[in-house]
C-alpha cells in the first residue's frame, strides 16, 4: 500500500482513539460537575470560532457576505440550512467577484 493509504488509515485510527476516549474517560463517573459539562458544551462553538475566525479576519467581500448570510439564517433555520445558505452564497459571490 502507498503511504497515503497508511496516512489516512493513522488518522482514522487516532480520530476514533480520540473520540472513543472522552466517552470512556467520562464513562467512569456517576455525575458530571457542572463546570465540566459546561466546558464540554462550550467546546462546539470553540471549534466553530476557530474555523470562521480565519475567513472573517482574512476574508474578502465573498466571505463577508457568507458569513452574514450563515449568520442570519443561523437565527432562523437549523445547522444545515446555515451551512447550505453560507456555501451557496460563497459559491456564487467567488463566481461573480472574481
């Protein structure tokens, strides 16, 4: 097998290790303390800051206008809808301002 292959079957690998381990770590206690269970639903939103942060502060028009759009659909519609509304206004705003 080429080292590609073995590249992405490691990262499939540590990826499920990952996962597994939280719920097996978290698994062991009878009650979670609430600064915990805080912290751990804080941790979506983290991620989707650090994923959106980059395009915002380097972004041109196009993303701006995803950005806001996902924002405003965010308010209305589900985590699908946004990401749907934002791709497809990132799609035709590149096609159109470039």
């Amino acid at each position: 097998m080429s080292s590609t292959v073995w590249i992405i079957i490691a990262a499939a690998v540590a990826t499920y290790f990952t996962r597994i381990g939280g719920y097996l770590v978290l698994s062991r206690f009878d009650r979670i303390h609430p600064r915990v269970e805080a912290g751990l639903n804080a941790v979506p939103a983290a991620v989707l800051t650090t994923l959106v942060a980059p395009a915002v502060m380097q972004g041109g028009p196009a993303e701006w206008a995803a950005i806001i759009v996902a924002g405003v659909v965010a308010l209305r519609g589900g985590l699908m809808s946004m990401f749907l509304a934002g791709a497809a206004v990132l799609v035709i705003a590149r096609h159109f301002m470039t």
